[in-house]
C-alpha cells in the first residue's frame, strides 16, 4: 500500500493501456506517481515473544480447594477444583477437577 505524500490518501492503482506506462493516483488530490519498474518493499517481522507460564496447572490444583465429586475413571470420592469463565460472560463458569488419588490424578471438566 502506498499513500498520497500530499493529502495522504491510499493512492490507487491504474494498470497500463494503450501508451501510458501503469500508475498509482490519488483520487482526492492531483498526485501521480508514475511506475517505471516493479515495487518491491521487504519488512521483517518482529521475533516472537516467548510466552511464559503463569503458574503450573497440577501445581494451582494441589493448592486449590477439595469437593466431594466421583471421579470418571477411579470412582474416587474427592477431586480439587478450581472455577474459569473461558466462554462469554452470559455462560457458566466451566469447573476444572483433579482426582485426589495419588494414583489416579484424573483431570475432567464440567461445562
């Protein structure tokens, strides 16, 4: 995209036709720029911010708080939980559960 250097509107495109040389004009203004070769504009984009972890998800549910809950899978009786609004505000909050058993550690959610 390029813009008018005078009134800077985005200027618009005129391909060739019979004797005239392709164009960029600005339809609010006179500006012409004539296209003698092709444009080329190379940008390099920004590196990537690395996105560090707020907190360890098994780590936030140890320390979260105990429901009496069955778990799918061991049919144990107590699960940590922790409550997220992941959707739109007019919807229920969605709660995350952990199985307490230390040889399950199941984790589900309930939407």
């Amino acid at each position: 995209m390029e813009f008018c250097p005078t009134c800077a509107m985005l200027l618009q495109y005129e391909p060739a036709r019979s004797g005239k040389k392709s164009r960029l004009f600005c339809p609010t203004c006179p500006y012409v720029y004539p296209i003698n070769a092709k444009i080329v504009k190379k940008q390099r984009l920004p590196k990537k911010k690395e996105v560090e972890a707020i907190f360890s998800w098994e780590e936030a549910m140890r320390s979260a708080p105990k429901t009496q809950v069955t778990c799918p899978r061991c049919q144990g009786g107590e699960a940590y939980f922790r409550q997220m609004q992941i959707r739109s505000a007019d919807e229920p909050m969605t709660t995350f559960y952990m199985c307490c058993n230390a040889g399950c550690r199941y984790e589900w959610r309930e939407d």
